[in-house]
C-alpha cells in the first residue's frame, strides 16, 4: 500500500545530492547527517503506517521508541503502540508490553496486566512469553501461584527448543517446590538442554551420571558432560571433572573425553539459544 511512498536509500539520495551542489567529493561529505536523515523519515513512514493500524510497523515502531534500535527510550510512547499492537493480537508486542508493565516502564507497574499479556503471548505460540508465563504461575507473580499451569507452559517452551523451560523443568521433576519427583523426566530433560549446549544442564547431566540417578551409572557420561560443561567455563563442571582426574587413572577418563571431543565435532558451528533478556524476579538463568 505505501510501496510507492518508501523512501530511496541513503546512497541514491547521497548521489542526488552531491549531483545538485556539484560537490565532485565522495559520499564522506555528507556522513552521519544523511544517514540521521534516512533514520528520521523511515521513522516517520513507520509512524504513519502504525497510526494507519498497521499491526507490524506499530510492533516495530513501538520497539525503536522503547530504545530496541539506539536512541533515547521513550517507554510511554512504546506502551501506546505495543497496546495496539496487543490488542490487535500480535504475540510480541504482548509480550514485550506484558515487560512494561512488570517493570513499570512507561506504564504503573502491574504484575497481573505482566501475568494477562504474557498468557496472551504464550497461547498465540511465543516461546519467551511461554516461559515468562510458566514463571508468573511458578512464582504466583501477578495472580495465585499453580504449579500444573507452571509445567504446562515449560513444556510447551520445551516443545519449542527453549533451554530454560528445559532446565526448570528438570529442576522442578527432580522434586522442587512440592512437584512429585520423577528421575526420568530429571533425566529427559537435563539430557535435552545439554544437548543444546546449556552449561548448567550438561553438569547436571554429569551429576546423574556419576550418581547414576534415574539411569544406570556411566563415568564415561559423567566425563563427557562435566568436559562440555567445564569448556563453557562451568565451575561447578570444572571442579567436578578436577575430582575425577584425581580419583580415576588417566585411562579411566580418556573414553569419556573422546566422547565430548565427538559432541563438539558434531556441534561445531552451533551457537547456544539466545533468548530475549527475562529481567528481575522472571529470570530464567540456566
């Protein structure tokens, strides 16, 4: 609809202009100036398209005043467009204006419209909004705490690859918070984040291995994931693995390390889950 209204790149206006003062000098002439230009338009086109009701650019738009791209946060600028965007259903402008209001940036802090805007997210499929709202659940932050909804959300972030689902829900299987303990679900679901390559899980998995937890004892896998653990600078995994070597002959640990040595080969390129920073008590650390 606005294809014809797009503006031309910041070269083909650096050409017209250089062309119209007669400048014979290179684009270095017109440097950052242009390029604020460009910045300060494209803003614009992406005002009007969002103030038309177009769901994207408000997204988008309310991401740039929020400071995702530089600049100067304008936190209750954002809030106004994420909530059109929210209520028009967009998934991640409901869960990032579910951030507003649980660290009451641009808006009054209000842990419930956090809790209603994260499930909003999490039920239209967003994997961080799944576990923001597992953790609300988890914690009874912004409505009474419920620990089956808590482990549906997990899973479902599990479902999608999400490490930290993976990790809480290992940690929760191994009996936290009142869960009944199933160490074959500890099992699962360390074993699937540290294949991810979670640090933290891969030496918890070396932890059931050695203890042989829910699985038959292996300090072949005990070796191997305190190894990848330890090479992510896990201290824990470092410390663990410094035990071994003082308690085994060398040998003992040499099948263990081949194994890691494979996973890394294996894995060599993948770069570990990135997720969207959970501030404040909605941490999900693993």
């Amino acid at each position: 609809m606005f294809g014809a209204l797009v503006p031309v790149t910041v070269v083909d206006r650096a050409r017209a202009l250089r062309a119209a003062l007669g400048l014979g000098a290179g684009l270095a002439l017109l440097g950052a100036g242009l390029t604020a230009w460009a910045h300060a338009e494209d803003t614009g086109m992406l005002r009007l398209r969002a103030e038309l009701g177009d769901r994207p650019a408000q997204t988008r738009l309310a991401g740039r005043l929020e400071g995702r791209e530089g600049g100067k946060p304008d936190y209750a600028a954002a809030a106004t467009f994420y909530f059109r965007a929210a209520r028009a259903g967009d998934p991640v402008a409901q869960r990032r204006l579910g951030m507003l209001y649980h660290e009451g940036q641009g808006v009054s802090r209000d842990a419930g419209l956090a809790r209603r805007w994260f499930l909003e997210a999490a039920r239209r499929g967003d994997v961080d909004a799944q576990v923001l709202a597992a953790t609300c659940y988890h914690l009874g932050e912004g409505g009474p705490k419920d620990l089956a909804e808590a482990l549906r959300w997990y899973e479902a972030a599990a479902a999608q690859g999400d490490q930290g689902a993976m990790f809480a829900l290992a940690f929760l299987y191994e009996g936290a918070d009142g869960v009944r303990p199933d160490p074959h679900l500890v099992l699962h679901w360390y074993a699937a984040a540290a294949e991810g390559g979670a640090a933290a899980a891969q030496f918890h998995l070396g932890l059931i291995y050695e203890e042989g937890r829910g699985t038959a004892r292996s300090m072949d896998q005990a070796v191997k994931w305190y190894s990848l653990a330890a090479t992510q600078r896990h201290g824990l995994a470092a410390q663990a693995l410094n035990d071994l070597r003082r308690a085994l002959p060398a040998a003992k640990l040499l099948p263990g390390q081949m194994l890691a040595a494979d996973w890394r080969k294996r894995h060599a390129g993948r770069v570990n889950q990135k997720v969207e920073p959970r501030p404040g008590s909605l941490s999900t650390p693993i």
